[in-house]
C-alpha cells in the first residue's frame, strides 16, 4: 500500500504551510499557518507571556459544525502545548492555523472525526514547521480500529470504522511519550494496551523507526517520515548555499 505523502510550503501568502494526504483514508489535508501575529479584538483571550494558539478546521464541502468546533479543541490541546509561546516575539501575540480538508470521504454530521485526526494533526505540525514556530518537540500518530473479532486494523476511513467495535486515536512525541488518546466504543484495558502498543510501533518503529511498519504500510514509521519531509525542505531551501561549500 502507497505510504502518505507530504509537502511543505504549498501556500505564498501564508508564513508556513503543507499538504498531507494519506492513501489509505483518502484524506488530502492542507494547512496554513500565520505567526506571531495580531489578534485584534481577542485582546482579552492574550496570554501576557506566552503565544495564544487558534486552530480553525475548514470542512471542504460543507460549514463547520460541532464536530469541527471538538476536533478543534483537540488539536489545540495536543499543537498548542508544542509551541514555545514565550520565545522572543511570541508573547501577547497569536499563532493561527487553518486546516482545510480539500479530499477524502466526507465525515456526516454526527459522525466520529477520529478518523480524521491523524491527518490533521500531521498537517498542522508540518505546517507550524514550515512557518519556522518554535516547537519543543515533533508528533506522530496512529488511527486503529477494533474489529468484532479482536483484529486490530489501522486507517479506516468513515465507513469502515462504522463497523468496528472501537476506535482510537493515539499520538506520540518524537522520543515516544504519549500525548493523546482519544477513543470510542466498547474495550477493555488489555485490549487498549495492545491498541497502544501497536500505534507506537507505527508512529516510532519496532527499531528506532526503522523497521516497516506492517499491513503493507510505509517501509519507514511515522515519525520517520514527519522527519525525512522537513529535511527535504530545509535542503531544498538551502541547496544553493550546500552547492556553494
């Protein structure tokens, strides 16, 4: 199966931006980021030493709705605690990202935007790298679901993961601590435990992210991948000074 794809700096008007699409959904996610900037009439929502972070998620078909308004609160908790806000320029000043979904299955009203999250999550990172924020560290994630005879299967789209007993949503950072778990329907804790174990192997590799990652995915883990797309660009950027040496 063809492993997603990735490209930073897409966009001329906004500081930082990237594309993430994954095959395996169909999500194609392009994000934009504008930082630090003014936030005029939000004065009372600055924070006086540090950034305040806005995440706006921008359906492609239809106007955001509750769902949107959720999954948003989700990112901010998971992309706003990487931000250094209180670097030099980033405090009483704001970071605003904008995720628009431009491809994929349409998520229904009342539907679980788990399945989106993952996509959105890289999005925002790569976007946020792009724009050169300062960031303590960088994020992997994994979507998993549950099927009713226990298989454990990874990226299903809206319609699939109608059907499964459970889904989840785990995010690690790049030296493999857990930063997010968000989950749906009925499991139990050893169920959970090996939802867990299988997203790190995704997002980190069984070896140092080196190793492939299973079910025909990417020969490299997330993490890896999130790591290769910013080098490419920072030498894509740089390769007339490299070629100067």
């Amino acid at each position: 199966m063809v492993g997603p794809t990735a490209s930073l700096s897409v966009l001329s008007r906004a500081d930082g931006s990237a594309s993430y699409k994954c095959p395996a959904t169909g999500y194609n996610i392009l994000g934009a980021v504008n930082g630090p900037v003014e936030l005029p009439g939000r004065r009372d929502a600055l924070k006086p030493e540090d950034a305040t972070v806005e995440i706006f998620i921008k359906p492609g078909t239809t106007t955001g709705g509750v769902g949107e308004r959720a999954t948003e609160t989700i990112l901010k908790s998971v992309l706003g605690n990487l931000v250094l806000g209180r670097e030099k320029g980033f405090p009483r000043r704001g970071v605003v990202l904008t995720l628009n979904i431009v491809g994929g299955e349409n998520v229904e009203r009342g539907d679980s935007y788990l399945t989106l999250l993952p996509a959105l999550l890289h999005a925002g990172l790569l976007a946020m790298i792009s724009a050169s924020i300062p960031l303590s560290m960088t994020l992997s994630a994994a979507l998993l679901g549950v099927t009713t005879s226990g298989d454990i299967v990874q990226n299903p789209g809206p319609a699939a993961a109608k059907s499964v007993v459970s889904l989840h949503v785990l995010a690690f950072s790049s030296k493999g601590h857990l930063l997010l778990n968000e989950s749906r329907g009925r499991f139990d804790f050893d169920t959970w435990e090996l939802v867990r174990a299988r997203a790190l192997s995704i997002c980190q590799g069984a070896h140092d992210g080196d190793v492939a990652m299973g079910e025909g995915e990417n020969a490299a883990s997330v993490n890896a991948f999130i790591r290769e797309t910013a080098e490419d660009q920072i030498y894509s950027d740089y390769a007339h000074k490299l070629d100067s040496i």
